[in-house]
C-alpha cells in the first residue's frame, strides 16, 4: 500500500508477529491472540496501525460473509482497537498519541466496510475520535453503546483470611453472603475438573430450563473451543457439588496474565436451591488466587437478572464501549 499520510492501516495475518504486538498491549486480552481465534475456526481481518514505519496499533475485526461489514462474534467478548505499550511518553503525549491512532482507524475502516461494530477493551474509555467522526456532515456517524461488567479484586485471596473478613465478602449483598453461609454450613464441596463433555450436558440443561435450544453450530464451536483452551491450559474448569457428590453448578474461566475472564457457567435445574451457583463462583475466587490471578472480569452485566447476581458479589462496576458505525 502506498502511503501518504502519517497514519495509516495496513491488513496483516494472525501470525508470532501479531501475538507478540497484542500480548505487550496493556488493551489486550486473551481473545485476541492467534491460539483463541484460531479454535473458533473463523475469518477474521486484523490489521496494524502504523505511524510512519512504526506499528502503534492493532486492530481485529470479524467479517460479515460478504466481508462488507465487521459484525462481531459472541465468543470474542474484546475486540477491536488496542494500543502499543505508550508508558514511555508522558500522559498529555500518550492521549495525543491514541487519539490520532483511533482517529487514523475510524477515518481508514469506514472506507473499507459499510458497517462496523466493534466492542473495545475496558481499558478503552476515550473513544472522541469516534464519536467526532463525521463530525461536520450528515454522512454516517459511530454511534456508542456504553456496557458494563463487574471486576474482582482478588489479591486478597491469595492470603489467610477467614472469608467474613474478608472486603469482598463485607461489600457483597445480603443475600450473596447468607447463601454464602449456607453453602458451608450445608458442605457444598467445591474442586476442579476437565470434563469439557459433562459441561456441554449441564450447558444444555441450563439453556433449556430458559426454553432456549442452542444451535448446533454453536455448541460445536463451544466444544472445540473448550477442548482446544483445556488443551492449552488456557482455563480452569470448577464445579460445586452437596454432600452427597450430586454436581450442582459448573463455571469456566480464561485466564490471560494475571487477569481471568468468566467464560461460561452452567447449573443442574434440579438443584437451584442448593446454593451451589453461589459456591461455584465464590471458591473459585481464592482458587484463581492462588493461581497467581489478581483480578477477574465477571464479563458482562448487561441484563437486569446477570447484572443483580454477579453485583452481588462485591465487585466493581466497569463500563466498556460497543460502538457502531
């Protein structure tokens, strides 16, 4: 591509030169590495920002058939923009830095598709060069879509505190912390397994006591994703289960440096009112802990019912950006 101009956008394969790029972003996260993508088995187009000869950015979109528009998919939860390691500059020069990198990314993708979506990393909140694109015309406009997931703290974890003392424990909700209670006084047990086969059951028992029918698309690449990241020894795998070893709930979590991203969980209907959905999450927070994981993305609260159960653990609110063109 001939370039004249100081920024601009180059396509690129999802190759050692991109996971290293994206691993050194502080933006980035496990989706977008190569090992993930490639186990969904689908096109993407990922592109460099460049700055003269220097790479400041990247970006990875997921096609439409067509390749006309960049659609998203739902098992990559981050996708988009993310930004070279700017710690050397100071903190005026690293805004002016990603503004123009986002500025060169809105002007060059919208001359390539005729629509876009895509859902920026958390640590993305300065999305004005979007919002101002086109600012002076009536041609088509990047349109926000603020939302929400909850983050956990988990450092405290790694050390010996009973769970009532616990910070996380005293800023979650009633609730959370007398079903947190009951779990132990009932002997709810709580271990890791690998077993991507009985998840997939007990998957499809959660979604259909909703009356939903997964598609069968997408239970095959949920299965090859899990086999391909247990594989990798990308997540762990936990479940809680009463006295008498009657599997009640399982929870599946990526893990990405010292970061964790809640990735699916699943209950036996039967056994709702054992507390083990409860049980499942919360030992799974000292569990990841000891695991050297700091903090845990509980990934997504964007619906009334998942945003009042995860809340009710304690942790933070974080908005994050969709945006669509």
């Amino acid at each position: 591509m001939e370039n004249k101009k100081k920024y601009y956008i180059e396509r690129t394969d999802l190759n050692n030169k991109w996971d290293k790029f994206i691993y050194a972003s502080p933006d980035s996260s496990k989706f977008l590495l190569s090992e993930y993508i490639e186990l969904l088995n689908i096109n993407v187009h990922a592109y460099f920002c460049y700055k003269s000869q220097e790479i400041m950015g990247a970006i990875l979109c997921v096609p439409s058939e067509d390749e006309k528009s960049i659609v998203g998919n739902n098992f990559i939860i981050y996708d988009g923009l993310v930004y070279r390691d700017l710690s050397y500059l100071n903190r005026s020069q690293q805004y002016s830095e990603k503004y123009s990198i986002q500025e060169c990314v809105a002007d060059e993708l919208s001359k390539i598709y005729s629509s876009i979506q895509l859902t920026l990393h958390p640590s993305i909140l300065d999305i004005r060069p979007f919002l101002w694109f086109n600012y002076h015309n009536d041609e088509k406009k990047f349109v926000p879509d603020i939302r929400y997931t909850s983050f956990i703290d988990l450092k405290e974890f790694s050390k010996d505190i009973d769970y009532e003392s616990l910070s996380l424990y005293k800023n979650a909700s009633v609730a959370r912390r007398q079903e947190i209670r009951y779990a132990i006084k009932k002997g709810i047990k709580f271990s890791e397994f690998k077993n991507v086969e009985k998840f997939i059951e007990f998957y499809l028992l959660t979604m259909n006591r909703q009356g939903i029918e997964p598609d069968a698309n997408h239970l095959y690449t949920m299965k090859n994703l899990l086999n391909g990241l247990l594989k990798n020894d990308s997540i762990i795998m936990s479940q809680s289960s009463d006295i008498n070893n009657k599997i009640g709930s399982m929870a599946i979590f990526l893990t990405y440096k010292n970061m964790a991203y809640y990735l699916f969980g699943a209950n036996d209907p039967e056994m709702r009112d054992q507390h083990t959905g409860t049980s499942v999450i919360w030992n799974s927070f000292r569990m990841l802990a000891k695991k050297n994981i700091e903090y845990l993305d509980l990934e997504g609260i964007n619906s009334p019912k998942r945003g009042w159960f995860k809340l009710s653990f304690g942790g933070n609110v974080q908005p994050y950006n969709r945006i669509r063109l």
